[in-house]
C-alpha cells in the first residue's frame, strides 16, 4: 500500500520522501527479495527515497539480541524522519527553507543522509566525517550528488568562522565540485557544547541498490578443533623420500626488478719497458761558494705589534651574554599573539578589499616603523666651494674660497 499512497500524493503536488529499511540477512532471502521489488516500486512512485540497512547495525552495536537489534533500527528511522523534519520547521540564523529541500529532493530518486554529533577540540570537523561515514546508511559515497543539503545545529557554543569553512570545504570535497552545496545552520539550547551536522545528499547518476539487496553472506565454515576427524588416504604412497625431495626443491623466484651488476675490476697489463742502462759516471762534486747574507737591524725599522686579546677561561658569568628565557606563561602568550597576527592576514588576503588595502599601504607603515627625514634623491651633498691654496700677487700663499665650477676659471681671457 505504500507505494500506491506514495503515487497518489506526488500526483498531487506533494513532496513525497520515503524512508525504507533492508531487513536483515538471518531473515531469509525470501524476505530480502520481497524487499528489493517493494524499494523498486517506492523508488518510481517518491520523489526521494532513503534507504537503511539494518545489517549494518552489527558493524556499529555488535552482536545484539533481536529485541535490541529491532528497537535499534527503529531509532534510525526515527532520527532520519525527525532530520528532514527539523531542517524545514527549525528557525535559525541561516535558513533552509521548504523550497530548497523541495529544489534538493524533487525527482532526486535515492538519497543519501547522515547525522552526527560531536562536542570538545575539532568537534564540527569529526560531526562532518562521522555524518558521512555512518554504517547505518546503505550508502555513505556522496561522490558524484548534484545536491547537497547541509544543516547544523548549535547548541549554547557558538561556532566560529574556521569550524564553518572546515566542514563546508570537507562535504565540497567529498561530493565533488559539481555538487551545489545548500547550507543553513540554527540554534537547539538541548545539544548544550555539542553540534549535530546532518547532511542530505541527492542527484546521483546511478544507483546500485537493488544488487546490493541481493548480495547474500558468504557461507562460513567452523571446524571444531577438538573433534576427531578420521584421516583417510586416497592415493598409497611409492616413494616417501622421493616425495620429501620434489617438496625440498621448490622452484626460484625470478625477479623482474632491475638490478646492478657488479663490475669485476680487470687487471691492465703495463707493457715492459726494456733499457741498457750506461756505467755510472762518478759525478765530480763542484765547488760553490756560499754567500753570506748579512742583515742590518734598525731601530727605526721595528714595529710592535699588538697582542691579540686571549680570553680568559675564568670571566666571570656576568660579563657573558645570557641568553632570553621565558616562562611558559609567556611563550603561550608569544604563540597566541603570533598565530593571532597570522590569522589576521589571512582574513585580510581572502577579501578583495583587504588585498587592495595592502597592496597600497607600505610594509613599513603596517608594521609601524618611523622612518626619520631622509634626503630626497635629487639632493646632493657635495659643497658648491671648495678650499684650495694658491698665491697672491705678493707671491705669499694663501687658502681661498672657490666655487665648485669646473666651467669657469679665474683668469678670464
């Protein structure tokens, strides 16, 4: 009955969602093949359709006892209603209104959910993985969605701008650059410190869910290590030691990789040089007559030089430089000053204007450095006079006071 109240409603204009659940694999192929022709025919009669496997249930709880197990999957279904209920009605600061999950999930055949919580250090980027990555979903690949509905939720903590940008860049990456991300974000006082992501992911160009309903378990095989097992020989053996051999020379791993070959160094033959040597003359030693330098020593010639300073292995610690040591105090306050600055540029370099702004102000004026008055480059320092000493016409020398000219000369012609 479900799909023909499905078609009825979307023939009127409805925005139809389904939300369906995989049974279970102990409950019998018969069952799982019933489910995957009733998920074929809500999938054609809804405009979307949101399946959850219960078997997945194992992965996140473990082995349960069927009461657990069924009150579990109830409680998926509950919270993947009462998420695409919450994104319409919740008023926040950002909307999502009817008409984006109406754009999002119009004609979008299956989608794609998840929802997590977080609280404490990184808590809006280990919400957006664990909204991606849940096992309860019979999908968690948004890789390849058109849309992309994203809705947070905050508590009493605020969130600030670099926990907004870190999730809105990690579902971006995930689903694709294509993908149009909607996001809005409202305030629930019940979460307290923590945050809750849901994320709605729908458009995908093919979908696979019917053959991984089919899809049965593999069979398990258990052996009990204490059984008797008899040992039953099929084929009598001719040579046991010939057997043992054959097993002995097991065949050698040839290796494709490329190696090096060692070289062999190779011994060069020298040809022999053959020579008749002459008889040794007696060398007649010649006689040479040693000079004698003498140097001449003037006082005037004798420089002393300075000793160079020897540093004394005793100075004292207050004459050694010391090198600057902070408290942890202050190198956490360093540190926070320093990544506060680096945040700042960067908020400035990702605007247009801020960009602007620092390509027309100086580094020295953001810095504050004071420049003192310089001379302007056209300024020159050399005098316009210059001191030299000639002769008067009494023949007495005498200094004057010159203008710098090159191009005029005293005795005018």
């Amino acid at each position: 009955a479900a799909p023909v109240v499905a078609r009825i409603a979307r023939d009127m204009g409805i925005l139809t969602v389904g939300i369906v659940t995989v049974p279970f694999n102990w409950e019998g192929r018969k069952r799982i093949q019933q489910a995957a022709q009733g998920i074929e025919e809500m999938r054609q009669a809804v405009d979307t359709l949101l399946v959850i496997n219960n078997d997945r249930l194992r992965d996140l709880y473990g082995n349960l006892d069927i009461s657990e197990a069924f009150a579990h999957a109830d409680n998926v279904l509950a919270t993947a209603a009462r998420g695409i209920a919450e994104i319409i009605t919740m008023t926040g600061t950002v909307n999502v209104d009817f008409e984006d999950v109406r754009t999002v999930m119009s004609g979008s055949g299956v989608a794609i959910m998840g929802m997590a919580e977080a609280e404490g250090e990184d808590r809006a980027i280990r919400a957006a993985e664990e909204a991606l990555a849940s096992p309860l979903l019979n999908d968690n690949d948004i890789k390849g969605a058109k849309y992309v509905l994203l809705n947070i939720a905050l508590g009493t903590r605020n969130i600030s701008m670099d926990e907004m940008s870190e999730v809105t860049d990690f579902i971006q990456s995930q689903a694709g650059s294509t993908a149009d991300v909607i996001w809005g974000y409202c305030t629930d006082e019940t979460l307290g410190d923590r945050i809750r992501i849901t994320v709605i992911a729908t458009g995908f160009n093919q979908n696979e869910i019917g053959s991984s309903l089919e899809q049965r378990l593999p069979e398990r095989k258990v052996n009990a290590l204490d059984a008797d097992l008899p040992t039953m020989i099929t084929a009598p053996i001719t040579n046991p030691l010939q057997g043992l051999a054959q097993q002995a020379k097991a065949p050698e791993a040839v290796s494709n990789e490329p190696y090096l070959k060692p070289v062999e160094p190779v011994a060069q033959v020298q040809p022999r040089l053959a020579f008749e040597a002459e008889a040794p003359t007696a060398a007649v030693p010649s006689a040479v007559k040693e000079e004698k330098v003498v140097h001449e020593l003037h006082e005037n010639d004798l420089v002393e030089t300075p000793a160079a300073p020897v540093a004394q292995m005793g100075q004292p610690a207050e004459q050694r430089p010391q090198a600057t040591t902070f408290t942890p105090a202050e190198h956490q306050a360093r540190v926070e000053d320093r990544l506060a600055q680096m945040r700042e540029v960067n908020m400035r370099l990702r605007t247009p204007g801020g960009l602007a702004e620092m390509e027309r102000e100086p580094a020295y004026m953001r810095r504050n450095v004071v420049l003192g008055d310089t001379p302007h480059s056209t300024d020159s320092n050399i005098s316009r006079y210059t001191l030299t000493e000639g002769t008067n016409e009494m023949g007495e020398r005498q200094v004057e006071l010159r203008r710098n000219n090159p191009y005029l000369h005293d005795n005018v012609d």
